[in-house]
C-alpha cells in the first residue's frame, strides 16, 4: 500500500495530468487560424490590385499621357496588347520614342486637370 500511496503523491506533485493531452495545442491552433486569416486578406488584396491593373491596361489608348512606374512621362503611341508592350513617345519635338511593358504603366494623366489619376474611371 505504500508504493501506491507514494505513487499517487508522485503523480500529484508533477502536476496530476498524464503525459500526452491536448493541452499544449491552444496556442498552436489560435497561431494556425490567425496565419489563416492574414493570407486570406493578403491574397484578397493581391488580387484586387491585379483586376485594377488589368483595367487600366485595357483602357489605354493611342495619344493618352500616361506615367511610368518609374516616374517618367510619355504619350502613348502604339499599344500592343498581344505582345504587351506600349511605344511611348517622350519628346515631341525630337520624335523620341522608347517601347515598355504594359505592365510598367502605373497611371494616366488627365489632360484637363494635369492631374495623374491612379486609373481612367477613377474620379
């Protein structure tokens, strides 16, 4: 009876629990759900900035100004959607005209206003 009884205050004094429980997969399980939940939004967001960058490179058109992603200014020229490029043509006077991707358009200029708008139907 006295292993018993020393057994069982052995088992109280490590905590009483056997070994093997669930009690370590709470926080591991809340982390798993928040990781979830943030890739779900950043993906959410990734996608919507692709569907606007395929609308603006939709809506451009020969004698639009548009801005670069690298900052530089040009009227657009040629659009050529199957091989995705854009001739832009950077000073008038001189006819210098450079090709791009069409990814590297960022946005079109507004003429009336001067003002660069992030997308054509944006106001």
């Amino acid at each position: 009876m006295q292993l018993d009884e020393s057994l069982m205050l052995l088992a109280q004094a490590e905590g009483g629990q056997q070994p093997g429980g669930w009690e370590g997969l709470g926080p591991i399980i809340l982390m798993a759900v928040i990781l979830f939940v943030f890739m779900f939004f950043m993906r959410r967001s990734q996608k919507r900035q692709v569907e606007e960058q395929e609308k603006l490179v939709d809506s451009l058109k020969q004698g639009q100004k548009v801005m670069l992603n690298s900052g530089l200014f040009g009227r657009i020229d040629k659009v050529n959607k199957e091989d995705r490029e854009v001739v832009l043509i950077v000073d008038e006077n001189k006819r210098v005209a450079l090709t791009y991707n069409l990814l590297a358009v960022a946005k079109v200029v507004d003429e009336q206003t001067k003002s660069v708008e992030p997308s054509a139907e944006k106001k």
